[in-house]
C-alpha cells in the first residue's frame, strides 16, 4: 500500500432497486453492464446475496448495524433507527479512516451521518416520519397506498429527465470530486449511492435509444398464478391497485423492462466513471470497491411491481467485492447485505462493541469457503403490518407471514418460485428447519407487531408539531462556493 498507512480504502457504490436477475454482470439478459462486469471479473461474486428488508430504510439500515430490523426497529420508510447503534461508519472512522457519503442513504430523523464525517450532498428524500402507513381499510375497495401502477405502464416509460436523475448527477459529481482530492495521510472510505435504476422508468435519450428496441425476457405468468398468490401478495396487489390498474399486458412488461434496462446502463456507466478515477489516481492497487444494492425489483414477475414483496426478484441483490489484485471467484453460498458491516469492521481490526447479526464475509475474500447458515430478510411494516419472514439456507427457501399459511420452494430445481413444498411430507425436516429460524424463540412475533402499530400515532403526533413549526431535519452541506476557484 502507498502513503502513511497499510488500510486500504474502500470505495462502497450502491445502486437503488436493482434487481440482479436484468444485469449482464450477473449472468443475466438484460442491461449491457460491461464496468460492473469488468469489476466481478476481479472480484469475488456472491451469488445468492439477499436483502435483509425488501425496502430501502430498513435495508439500509441493516447495511449501516449489520442488525435485523427486528432487533433495531426500523420497520418501514418512516422508521429510524438509534443513533447509539454504532454503524460501519463508526468503526471505520474510530480505525482512522476519512468517512465520507455521497447520494442517497435514506437516513430518517435527526441523525443524518450514523458516523459519517461527512455528507457531499443532503439526501433526495425527507428525513421526517411521513413515509409511515397503516393498512388500507377494509370497507373501500378503492383504497390504495401508493399508486405505484403508471410508472409501470408503457405510456409513462421513455426518453426524459427528472429529479432523480439530477440528484445522481450531483452525487457522481461531488464523488468524482472527491476521489481527486483523497487524503494523503489517512486511508479513506466513500460510499456513493445512486437513487436509479428505481423508477419512474424515465432515462436519458441516450441510453433509452439504446434499449427502445431491445429485445428482453419477460415473466411466465401460468394459468393458475392468481391462485398461487399468498396474503401477503395480496395485500400488495391491493397497496399498489394493481386489481384495478394490471401492468400484465406485454406493452407495459416490456417497457418497465426496457426502462430498467436502460437505468441500469445509466448506473453502469457512472461506475465506470468512478473506476477511471481511481485509476487516474493511482488509487486501484489501494482501494476495495464493493457494488451492491439495498434490494430488488420484481418488474411483473408473478404480476408484481416494485419491493416489499420476498420473492428473489425483489429480495435478490447483486453483490460484488473486488480486492485490491484479486481475480475472479464464485460463491454460491447465501450470503445478506447484512454482512458488510461486519467485514468492514474486521478489515479494519476494529473490536466490535456489540455483536452484528450479519457476519464477516472475510473468509470467502480471503478464499476460504463460508460456513452455511439461515439467511434471514424481513419485512413487517406497511401493506402488510404484521411479522414476516424469508429463511434461505442451501437450496430452500422459506416464507413466513404471521397467521397465514408458509410456503416452501427450492430454489434451484424451482427459481420462478411456482412450487410450494410447505405440507409436503417428503421435505418436513427442512420446513421445520427453517420454521423453527422464525417460531423457535429468537422473535417475539407477537410484540414485533405490537410495535409496528404502536408508533404509528406518536410518528403522527411528531410529524404535525414539525409541521406547524416549520422544522426539518434534512441535511444541509455546508459548501462555501467563493472559495472554490481563483480569488486572488
């Protein structure tokens, strides 16, 4: 290593939604991601890497603790979590390192930095508890949360621009900035985090004119998958209003897919940007880059949009970790974004002050194989509000929403997710297996519910105080311009 330390830096991207199943990168047909690709072909692949919560703040907030969030309690997008839990950032920066955030990290309330030194730009979303919603009542049919449907649709998809193209504009550009002006004197760590390729699927002539015509896979729908749908897809297909607006037809699946498509290329090509830096730099042979997302996207799989859902669409993500000289390698065992927190902290030597629910993935970069555990993602918050587990382990896969049926899929012989084993005599050791992650004690099912619906009318109470006072907590960058370029 070059300069007055021998810690690498360690340069996190992420992007927002990205499904791994439409990357190139990851062996798929879909967006042309040949920077992502010539970073896994230095890098180890986690293959069957998963969210920990198909949602942004919860995954996020499990990426920064390397904790479920049963256990920190962030349940939803209105949820924070205790700025006492100390994050990644804190370790690595009580390690020497300069902790920097570009983009997006959908950090709710008044802690905006969870160890970060510092922000190159405030967030693109609010920071109060305002994306915190009850189910929809049971006596208007009508109802619906979000009306999620006409981002999907092929009349709303095409070439545009739009505020979240501009805020990656700036996060790419105060990211590149910063790479040039690394510190000397102390290793560094600089997270940039993209809103794309999450809808609304509007993109850049220039990269939709490569993708208007292209021609991708689209979802199997069976006869009978209306049947196949469990309470918790249900509750969804209401959330959204996808029993009134359908996004099935061809027109509309192939334009989501061309969107995302194009979206991801768009992401593509800024970390490109970032690796020619690094090289511009000198900065490669001293740096770890990790690609990764915060969850998927299950773009009309089994008629479904957007996340929440713990289908491998939306619970699947890319993960890829290149070390400074490493070659290509594989590792098919699951593996949670959850993990991160506690590699990051063993890289850099740190003691941890409580244990991480994630484990360090150190092993697998130092070309050992990983012990095969339960990997567990959760989802308890709004549409559903009420426990609800996945348990992967090897091939099986386990589903568990509190007081409804489970189901049970293998995942290699089964990877549309259309065989549900749970029942099945011929594999009840494995469901009472995996049953047993979720019922066996670890959570209090009843109480994490209990909670769910408990602050809700105390986030309401804060969010109209906030309200009439006029009080935010959005970050503010404190950026002198006249001090930028030539004064004197």
């Amino acid at each position: 290593m070059t300069g007055k330390t021998s810690l690498p830096n360690i340069l996190l991207i992420i992007a927002d939604q990205m499904t791994p199943f439409m990357l190139e990168a990851c062996g798929y047909p879909g967006a042309q991601t040949r920077h992502i690709s010539a970073l896994a072909d230095r890098a180890v692949n986690f293959t069957n890497a998963y969210t920990p919560s198909p949602i942004c703040v919860p995954a996020r907030s499990c990426l920064m603790t390397g904790l479920l969030t049963s256990t920190t309690g962030c349940y939803d997008n209105g949820d924070p979590y205790p700025s006492f839990i100390p994050t990644f950032a804190h370790y690595l920066t009580n390690a020497g390192y300069d902790t920097v955030l570009s983009g997006k990290m959908h950090f709710i309330g008044a802690d905006q930095l969870h160890g970060f030194g510092r922000r190159l730009n405030t967030d693109i979303y609010p920071s109060g508890f305002l994306w915190s919603y009850p189910l929809l009542p049971e006596d208007d049919p009508k109802a619906m949360a979000f009306d999620f449907a006409p981002q999907y649709r092929a009349e709303n998809i095409g070439p545009g621009w739009t505020a979240e193209l501009q805020y990656d504009e700036e996060t790419q550009f105060r990211s590149l900035e910063y790479l040039r002006h690394t510190p000397k004197h102390r290793p560094w760590m600089l997270t940039v985090s993209f809103t794309n390729p999450h809808p609304p699927y509007v993109v850049p002539r220039k990269h939709w004119e490569m993708y208007k015509d292209a021609d991708l896979p689209l979802p199997h729908y069976p006869d009978d998958m209306d049947e196949k749908y469990s309470d918790f897809d249900r509750a969804f297909i209401r959330w959204y209003g996808l029993d009134r607006k359908s996004i099935r037809d061809p027109e509309h699946l192939i334009a989501m897919r061309r969107g995302f498509a194009a979206l991801a290329h768009y992401v593509d090509d800024k970390v490109g940007e970032l690796m020619d830096v690094l090289d511009e730099q000198g900065l490669t042979d001293d740096t770890i880059v990790i690609f990764t997302s915060d969850h998927g996207e299950m773009l009309g799989e089994k008629g479904l949009i957007q996340k929440r859902s713990l289908y491998e669409w939306s619970a699947r993500i890319p993960l890829i970790v290149a070390m400074p000289g490493g070659t290509r390698r594989d590792v098919a065992t699951p593996v949670s974004l959850m993990d991160l927190p506690a590699t990051l902290a063993d890289l850099a030597e740190q003691e941890l002050a409580r244990p991480m629910e994630g484990r360090s993935l150190l092993p697998a970069l130092s070309g050992q194989a990983l012990e095969e555990v339960p990997v567990i993602a959760e989802y308890h918050g709004e549409g559903i509000m009420r426990p609800s587990f996945l348990v992967r382990k090897g091939a099986w896969k386990y589903i568990y929403c509190h007081r409804s049926a489970p189901q049970l899929f293998n995942i290699e012989e089964d990877p549309g997710e259309w065989v549900n084993r749970a029942g099945d005599p011929a594999v009840a050791g494995i469901e009472a297996e995996l049953n047993a992650v979720i019922t066996g004690g670890r959570f209090d099912l009843d109480a994490i519910e209990a909670d769910v619906w408990a602050r809700l009318p105390q986030k309401a109470v804060v969010n109209a105080a906030m309200a009439a006072n006029g009080t935010a907590w959005d970050y503010r960058v404190e950026d002198d311009v006249t001090r930028k370029y030539v004064r004197k």
